[in-house]
C-alpha cells in the first residue's frame, strides 16, 4: 500500500459472488488513491473472498445472511472518519468517489446518496427495474416530504457520526431505504450528487428479485412511516376501512329500499365506519407525539454538538 493512499476513508464493498467484477473494482479505487478497502462478503461460493484478499482488501464475512446484514456488521467494525459504501457488482464507478465524498468533507453534508438518474448507460436498468425505482422514490417523497431522488442506490457516503446514530434492523435489500428513513428521522443533512451507472456485466447475476423485494422495499417505507408521518401510516388504514363500511353501507341500504333487511351488516358497516374515524384520529394525536419527540430530540442534539 502506498503512502498516497487515503487512510482517512474506508470504501466499504458489500458482495456475494462478484468474482467477476471484485478485482478489477478494488484496483479502480487503489488507482483513485484509495486502499482502505473493506469487503463484507456474504459467504460467497465462487472466488470473491480470495480474490478480494489478493488486492489486499480486508475481507470479513459477514453473520447471518442478506445485503442488510452485512451493512450492519459491517458499520459496526468501521472507526474510520468517513465511510463510501458501494456495491461490488460493477455497476458504479470509483471515479465518482471524489463528488461523493466532497460534501462530507466540507461538512455540507453526513449523508450523501449517489443519484443513478442522472447518468445511467441503455441497459443499466429494465424497464421493469426503472419504473418500479421511480414509484418507490415517489412513495417515499409523499411520505417523508422530502425528496432524495434515488434512495435506492448503493452508492452511498457517511461520516462517522451518522453511522453511530443510524439504527438499522433490515437484512435484506430494504436497507438502503431504511437507511434513508432513519436518516429523516435523524435528522442527518443529506445531500445528492450525480453519478454513473453502467449496465452489470454479463459475467454477474443479479440478486434483485424486482417484484418480490420491490414489494419488501415498499413495505419497509410504509411501515417505518408510524414512526415519521403516523398521519399517513393510520390515515391509510383509516381511508380503507372507511371506505369499506362505504360500500358495505351502500349495498345495505340499497337492499333495505327493497325491504331486504341486513341487521349483522348494518352492524358490521357501522363498525368499519366507526374504525375508520378513529384509526385517523388516533393518527392525529400521534402525529402530534411524534412531532413533540422530535423537537425534543432536535434539542438534546443541538446540545450535544
């Protein structure tokens, strides 16, 4: 390793099974003035750790199995001041590592998130892949109200303060969108600059399932929405169950006009419409938690630093 290196950044590669891609990866980032190379390998089956540990990187595998797993271990082991996590299946440039890492060093910034959009090759992304990336930033930015552009890249830059204060708990793909939640929630700056995308080489297999774990990643934003936004978290189980009791109520009545009586789902349709009020009442009062909370912890932090 030589002196020129930057000690200062640790470039964390999580992989499983990027043989085919790994090597040539680590020797971008050693030609960038980068060696601080940390690989948490998910137990791969072809040759990933052998040929990461012959660059000279520091490989670890990782406990359990999943990206989100290995993140968390991972960030675990990381002291370093300033930590650029990227993925390993040559989809991402070294290059780029200079724009991701000059707003965390002016101080702009904790958290920075590559923006795949803004440059990505034919092919980079199916057209399946691309629409699905679009609605799950979409969903995001209805609920968190604010819009990060692409916060499902894996291109990604912290300081060593923000990864002390994330809490993550996903294992699988989601964690790129719990890291962006809990982000919010902690109120971290986060900025996003452009980057490059080029298509996965053939030599690697994709481990995206788009359906499947496009569906994880939406639940995952919804369901840490209760912590966020609880006005919308119960506000759509309100609106459903309001709405049941609607047309549960408008075929009750219409069959009451033509002397059919109902009297189990006169009852049942009061029920739904009586939930549904409270379900959004009880959203509001913990938005109001929620929003007491945060002012709170937005003190204790101020204090802190």
């Amino acid at each position: 390793m030589t002196e020129d290196y930057r000690e200062d950044v640790c470039i964390l590669i999580p992989t499983l099974n990027e043989g085919a891609t790994i090597g040539q990866l680590i020797e971008d980032f050693n030609t960038e003035g980068f060696g601080n190379i940390f690989v948490i390998d998910g137990n791969s089956s072809d040759d990933t750790q052998e040929i990461a540990t012959n660059m000279g990187a520091n490989v670890v595998a990782q406990t359990g199995k999943g990206k989100g797993q290995a993140v968390q271990d991972a960030l675990a082991m990381i002291d370093d001041p300033y930590v650029i996590m990227i993925d390993g299946d040559g989809t991402y440039l070294a290059k780029d590592v200079h724009s991701m890492l000059e707003p965390l060093e002016t101080g702009r910034a904790d958290h920075v998130i590559g923006n795949r959009f803004a440059d990505f090759d034919p092919g980079a992304f199916t057209k399946l892949n691309l629409i699905g990336n679009k609605m799950l930033n979409k969903f995001f930015s209805v609920i968190y109200r604010k819009n990060l552009v692409d916060i499902l890249s894996g291109y990604r830059g912290f300081t060593n303060q923000a990864i002390r204060e994330l809490e993550l708990h996903e294992t699988g793909f989601e964690i790129e969108s719990e890291i962006a939640v809990d982000s919010m929630k902690k109120e971290h700056r986060v900025e996003v600059v452009p980057i490059a995308y080029r298509p996965r080489p053939d030599e690697g297999d994709t481990k995206l399932n788009p359906l499947t774990d496009g569906f994880g990643i939406g639940s995952t934003i919804y369901k840490m929405a209760k912590f966020h936004n609880p006005m919308f978290y119960f506000g759509i189980i309100g609106a459903i169950l309001t709405l049941c009791g609607i047309l549960l109520g408008i075929y009750v009545v219409s069959e009451w006009m033509i002397g059919i009586t109902h009297i189990p789902m006169t009852i049942l349709t009061a029920l739904l419409i009586i939930s549904g009020i409270q379900m959004f009442i009880f959203g509001m009062l913990s938005d109001l938690v929620v929003s007491l909370h945060r002012e709170t912890m937005r003190t204790l932090r101020r204090q802190q630093r």
